[in-house]
C-alpha cells in the first residue's frame, strides 16, 4: 500500500491554566520498550507511576527512576521553584501552578508555560525511541539575565511500589553529567549551548510526595523520594535553552536533544501520514487515535517480536488484549509489519494451544488461564491475512493454527475441550477466571461464566472459519471444516425464544445464564456467527434500553440485582464492580458493528459521540480503561490499549459509511 508523502493535519489542544491544573488531565510518553514518562498535564505527580518508569526487560521489569524534575528560577534576587509537588490534599511544594500560563499538546507531545515576573519559561519534553530517557528541553525568554537551577527527585524503586523512607542514593558528578546509584542507576544529563554553567555538589535531601490518584484507588498515598539540586544555568539577556536528559539505561548518548525532539516530531507527523493514507480520512480523531495508538506497541525481547501494553501505567502486555485491539492498532493505522511481528510474538507462545493471558511484569513469566485468548489469535490472523494480502505468512502461520484448534477439539488446561454432544467449547474449572470478564480477588471468582459462554462459542466458529477460508485461499483442504459446519448447528441454542434474547452463557448442563450483559453483542459482531435479522433487531433493542450509555455499554444490565453502579475505592470494591455494571468502552465497538449492518449509519456515529469527546478528559488523546456504572466517572488506567482500538476502528468504518451515503445521496440528487 502506498501513502501520501505529506499531509497538513496536526493534532493540536491549546489548555487555558485553570484546565492545565486539573489533575486528572494526564499525559503519557513512551519509549517503544514498555518504559514511560507520566504526568499531568501541569507536570505534578499524582500516581506511585508518575515520572520516568525504564523497562530493565523489555517491556516487562519496570524501575521508577524520576519522580519530577527539581526546577528553580532566580530573577533578580528572587528564587522561584517552577515544578510543583503535592505533599498533602491541596497544599504544594513549589509554585509551578501558580506561575502555570497553560499548556499544549502538539502531535501529543506536552508543552507547559510559565510567566515569573516578565519571565517565559516554556518546557517541552518527550521520550526518544527505545532509549528508558525522557528528555526536558526549557526555552526562557528574559529581558535580563537569569538563572535556572535543574536537578530532580528521584525514587529508585519498583514501579508499582512506594518509599516508606527516601532512598538512599549516591550522586555521582561529572561535569554535565551525574551518576546516581541506588538499587539500580539514573543518569542525568545537562545540555546548554546559551548558558554559563555552575556544577552544584548535590545536597541530597528527603521529599514528601502525596498521590491523588493512588488515594481514590484505596492504594498507598504517599511517599519520601530523594531531591537533589544538580546544576545552575546563567543565561545572558534575552534567554536561551536548556535541556535535561534522565536517563534509567547505561550508555544513553544523545549529542543533541533538540535535534532528537524533532526527529520524534517528525516520526509522529509520519504516524498520521501513514493513517490517513490506510484509511482514507485526514480527521482530527483519526489522527489522534493513530497516534495514541502508537503507545501500547512496544518491542518484547523474551519472546522477541512485537507486543501490546494493555493499559498504561500498571498493566505489561496482555494476550486477549493484544489481539482484540490487533485490527485498531496496526491495521487500521496501515502498521502491517508490526501486526505480522505481533501475531507471530504470541503464535511462538502457544502452549497447548492457548496463548498467553498476560505475561507476568517481574518478568517471570507468563499466565495461560484464557479461553478467548488464542480464538481471538485466530480470528486477528485472517483479519491481517485480508488486510495486507500476506499469504507466505498464513502459509507460515496455518500449521499453528491448526496445532491450536487441535488441542481445543482435544481438551487442554482449565478444562476447555470441544463437548462431544454439541461441538461447542466447553471451559472452566473451580477458582479460575478464563473470559475477558476475569475479576478474581482473594480466591472469589466475581463472575466465573464457566461453561458455554455466548462469545466464546462465536470466537470458536471464528477460529475454524478462519481455518476453513485460509486452507481454501493456499489451496488446501481444511481440516475442521466438519466441526466448523457442527458448531454452527449448535449456537442456536443460544437463543431463548420465550424472553426473546441470547444467553450469555449455557452451563454445563445446557442451562441458560439470562444475564443482560455485552458478550451477545460481541458475538453477533463476528463474522461466522449465526442470526437472524429479527435477532439482531431484538439484540441491539435490549443493548440500547438496557447497556448502552454514552461511553461504553454496562456489563451487566442495572435492572439485574447485582448490579454495581459505583466503581471506585479499595481494590476489593473495585474488583467487585469491575464487571457487574461498570461501563466498558471496547464492547461499543462491537455495537456500532451491528448498527452499521442494519444501515443505521447516524445511529452508529452517535453511539460514539460521548467517547470521541472523552479523548480529551482524562489521558490526554486516549481511552480509559472503565467508567462508572451511575456517574460514568473515568476509572482503571487513562490509557488504554482496546479502548483506543476499537474506538478508532469504529470511528473509520463509521466515518467510511457516512462516506458512501453521501455519495449516494449525492448521485440520487443529481440523476433527479
């Protein structure tokens, strides 16, 4: 496929300061290895996550190096700190609020200004490709010569822990360059081509941190980092520019960070060229997405090959996730190499023919308890065969596919196994979590669904329609076409004639689970599943009077009594709401698949409208995780890998169907 060498669109959001002190509005960096620079969009820590996490394994094995720069500025005989930590609800260290003139998002890259006494500070900072650096670059407009003091705070730890005590850390200084030693090693790096420049002796000394975020989650809320001023930069009348490199990896070199910064800028505009060129459209939530996207594909080492972070900051790479967010990610965004490398990361980790769930973020490993996790394998590798027309590679990849449908028809771990009586997948077994509905807390399996649930039966005659067409296009005679023609016979017990509705699951022993949740819409939504259209009328009814919202559908209906409509707290309330009526934005996608194949074209773009516009709520050009049941409040991760996918995936075959209707309505107008 070919794309077009240049295109005008830039994704640009201007913040007034009263919108760029909101702490919920987040901005995530990454570095393509799983590592990241999080903040907000002010630049004030609010999670355990904030600041520089470096990926010691790719992209699992997450050390927190920096929690924030440490920034002063001194006009005249006045010093003024320019960064700004909360130390308890509302009260700060430092004054970089309230000196806050805005902020920005170029191609999602942050941009903070600041005026102290006629002064302009503007910091842009970014992460360089596969580098565990994130880099600061400070451009001050005075009329007078002024001084800015740079160094950090720094933490040294796991990412998904806290300091009850700041760490004890040996600072090392050399010049323009400090060595921090600790449990593992930070380097800090000054640039300046401006400036005078003072190498301070650091004074290392203990800062209190509060989180926010971490607080409303029930989780640890605060703790004792390591600050240290390093260097003082003079700049002569009229300014100059300053750059501060904090790198978690050892031999980081970068001559020039401004020229790096722009290397980035241009990979990024590269980006949207290459998606407005896969999909035709050159809107702003097009552009937004493609590039959002590019945050949650990173470089594994152990399997090598490509994989999917399912959700910034505290998720590793997951594979239900990966898959289901597959199309979004790469083929949607025209990222054919990266899909092919994708797929063949989790195909060289099947293992009796399941795929990975998550692989672990110590780097220990990896989970397989996941029933839909290789199905949605199978179904991501015809979407990517039809896509980009790679035959060599379904060649290469069929004997594992069939290797993988094998070992269903056989039975494998956790008791999945093709029923005998049916054709359909039986799975589960006691105290095990195995669909995408996977909340296990203290040994409680929330919503165990073992059995036949409706989804999985559909991602199973997915997987052997995949077989089947992918056999016929290499010229060779399927090997599941009888059990692919058996199952389709038995799906139909799925629908209740009397309630008039699927079932969400059949047990065991054939008996049907009436819960109201999202799984027949997925289901329906693929592309082997039997129905009719008054099943499909009556599906999408019940979806809009029962799950829909302006974010996402319920996962479970709040007519149902175990309905949780407050999604929030400590992780066992968390946990227990998680899918019992919190609202989850990935299954829409699938909906707006059903409206479009009913040709409701205008009710499928307002389906989407509420989350287009979340885009700029809470991770600043993505998708959250979850929302609330009642108050639709964002929760889980601000950033998350299937929310954006499917998002992005429905917004272009929606925007392509208003597209066509256009040109029909055009030509009926002019043959009149």
């Amino acid at each position: 496929m070919t794309f077009p060498s240049h295109t005008g669109l830039v994704v640009s959001r201007a913040f007034g300061p009263l919108a760029a002190r909101d702490p919920d509005l987040e901005v995530l960096l990454t570095d393509g290895l799983g590592g990241f620079a999080l903040t907000s969009l002010a630049g004030v820590p609010t999670r355990c996550y904030s600041g520089l996490a470096v990926s010691h394994e790719p992209p699992v094995r997450r050390w927190q190096h920096l929690v924030s720069p440490l920034e002063a500025l001194e006009v005249g005989d006045e010093r003024v700190p320019l960064h700004a930590l909360e130390i308890a609800p509302g009260v700060f260290e430092g004054e970089g609020l309230t000196h806050l003139a805005g902020a920005a998002l170029h191609d999602l890259l942050p941009e903070r200004e600041q005026w102290v006494r006629g002064v302009r500070v503007r910091r842009r900072s970014f992460t360089p490709r596969h580098m565990g650096t994130v880099v600061f670059l400070y451009d001050v407009d005075a009329r007078d010569s002024v001084t800015l003091t740079l160094g950090g705070f720094f933490a040294d730890r796991d990412m998904h822990a806290v300091h009850r005590e700041a760490p004890e850390l040996r600072f090392e200084a050399g010049g323009r360059q400090v060595r921090i030693r600790g449990e593992r090693e930070t380097w800090v790096t000054l640039h300046t081509p401006d400036g005078g420049v003072e190498v301070l002796t650091p004074q290392p000394f203990a800062q209190r941190v509060y989180y926010r975020h971490d607080e409303a989650r029930g989780e640890p809320n605060h703790e004792r980092v390591t600050g240290a001023a390093l260097w003082r930069v003079t700049l002569p009348p009229g300014g100059g520019r300053v750059a501060l490199v904090v790198s978690g990896l050892p031999g980081v070199r970068m001559d020039d960070p401004w020229a790096a910064y722009a290397e980035e800028a241009t990979r990024r505009r590269d980006l949207i060229r290459r998606a407005v060129g896969a999909t035709g459209l050159d809107d702003e939530l097009t552009a937004t997405l493609a590039l959002a996207a590019d945050a949650y594909l990173v470089r594994r080492a152990r399997p090598e090959g490509v994989s999917v972070i399912a959700g910034y900051p505290w998720f590793a790479d997951w594979g239900r996730d990966s898959m289901i967010a597959l199309t979004g990610l790469t083929l949607t965004t025209g990222r054919y190499e990266d899909a092919r490398s994708l797929l063949g990361t989790f195909l060289r980790s099947l293992r009796r023919g399941l795929t990975p769930n998550n692989f672990h973020d110590d780097g220990s490993g990896a989970g397989y308890n996941t029933v839909d996790g290789a199905l949605w394998l199978a179904v991501a590798l015809e979407r990517y065969v039809a896509a980009s027309g790679d035959l060599t590679f379904a060649r290469e990849a069929l004997p594992r596919l069939r290797e993988l449908l094998g070992w269903h028809v056989r039975g494998t771990d956790h008791g999945i196994r093709v029923d005998p009586a049916d054709g359909l997948l039986l799975a589960g077994e006691p105290g095990v979590q195995l669909t995408w509905m996977d909340v296990k807390v203290e040994g409680w399996v929330v919503t165990p669904r073992h059995g036949r649930p409706v989804e999985v039966q559909a991602l199973w005659l997915g997987a052997l329609g995949a077989e089947t067409r992918l056999s016929e296009r290499l010229g060779e005679p399927p090997e599941f076409g009888e059990a692919y023609t058996r199952a389709r016979a038995s799906f139909a017990a799925f629908w209740q004639e009397e309630s008039g509705a699927f079932a969400d699951a059949l047990g065991g022993d054939g008996s049907p689970d009436p819960s109201v949740r999202p799984n027949a819409a997925i289901a329906l939504a693929l592309l082997d599943t039997p129905r009719t259209p008054a099943q499909v009328e009556a599906l999408v009814r019940q979806v809009e009077a029962q799950l829909l919202t302006p974010l996402g559908l319920h996962t479970l209906s709040p007519r149902d009594p175990r309905y949780r409509g407050n999604y929030g707290g400590p992780q066992l309330l968390r946990d227990a709401a998680y899918h019992q009526g919190t609202v989850w934005p990935w299954p829409l996608g699938s909906f707006v698949d059903l409206l479009l194949e009913r040709g409701e074209v205008g009710r499928a773009r307002a389906a989407l409208t509420g989350l287009s516009g979340h885009v700029w709520e809470a991770g600043l050009g993505h998708v959250s995780e979850v929302f609330a049941g009642d108050s639709l409040k964002p929760g889980g991760c601000p950033f998350q890998a299937w929310s954006v996918a499917e998002l992005l995936r429905a917004h272009v075959r929606v925007s392509r169907a208003e597209r066509d209707v256009e040109k029909t309505t055009k030509a009926t107008e002019e043959s009149v």
